[in-house]
C-alpha cells in the first residue's frame, strides 16, 4: 500500500506540475511531496490504537521491532514522530535538504526491523509477512526519493547576515 501511495502521489503531482503548477514542476520535487503524503500516511500508524481494524496500529508496528532494539514502544512513537517531522521538513523547500538526508538516515535504521520482520515472519495487521525480496528493494526506493529530494534541494545562499558573521569571526 505504502509503495501505491507513493507512485500514484509522485504520478498525480508531477502530472499537475506539467500543468502549470509550479511546485511541482520537477520529477525530484513532485516525488519529495509525495514522499511526504507517504510519510503522513505510515507516520499515522504508529499512533492508532489496537482496536482499530481498518488499518495497521501501533501494535503491529511493536510486533516489528526487533528484540535487541530497547523499548520497542517509544521508538514506534518516536520514529512515527520522526516519520511526520521528515514530511513537513520535505515540503518546506528550505528544510527539504535536511530532511531528506536525515530521512535516509532514518530509513537505514529501520531496515533491520524490516529484515526482523520478514525473517521472522511477523504478521502486519492480520496478513502474512510480506517477504524480504519485496521489503529491501522497497526500502532502498524510499532511501533514494529522500536522497534524491535532498540532492535536488536548492543550495542555502548566505545571507547578508551570514556573511557579516563569517567576516567578523
């Protein structure tokens, strides 16, 4: 579902910067967006409660984490938190650099929960664990969305302020 979303987002706001809209206009831009509508999406996740049924909660998320990693609860809530950061960060063309290198960072991390998942065939929200031949390459798509949004981000100009402060110091 993750990767639908991200494909579809990425075909519809490129589609609508080749209509015109401007913050869309390129490929790296237009996938930078829907890498965040992605990010929101699988952030949501990690908060819902157990009883919800219409789709995965923050249990299914635990049940993924591998037991060498501590307090598997927090870091479910801290990396869904991370997960939303990244998405804003990546819509704000000033902070999307940023995010995307450390959304790579992020995604590196969670590989082994990923690998735990699937080796150790831990169900997602009631289905079967999806396998590793599908997890990897999924994950190294998302790692270069982000760094490829990162790489295309417009360079920061110094400002006067900047500059000013480089040449007292």
């Amino acid at each position: 579902m993750t990767l639908a979303v991200l494909i579809i987002g990425l075909l519809v706001l490129r589609a609508l910067g080749a209509l015109g809209v401007r913050r869309f206009a390129t490929w790296a831009a237009s996938g930078a967006h829907a890498l965040a509508v992605m990010l929101v999406m699988t952030a949501s996740a990690h908060f819902v409660p157990a009883g919800v049924t219409v789709m995965p909660t923050h249990a299914d998320l635990v049940a993924m984490v591998p037991p060498f990693v501590p307090a598997p609860d927090a870091m479910v809530y801290t990396t869904g938190v991370l997960e939303l950061l990244g998405a804003i960060g990546l819509v704000v063309t000033r902070t999307r650099r940023a995010a995307g290198l450390s959304l790579v960072v992020l995604f590196l991390l969670l590989l082994p929960a990923n690998v735990y998942a699937a080796v150790a065939d831990v169900p997602f929200h009631g289905a079967p664990a999806s396998p590793l031949w599908q997890r990897i390459p999924e994950q190294v798509l998302y790692i270069g969305v982000a760094l490829a949004a990162a790489l295309s981000a417009p360079a920061r100009r110094p400002t006067a302020d900047t500059r000013a402060a480089t040449a007292a110091a």
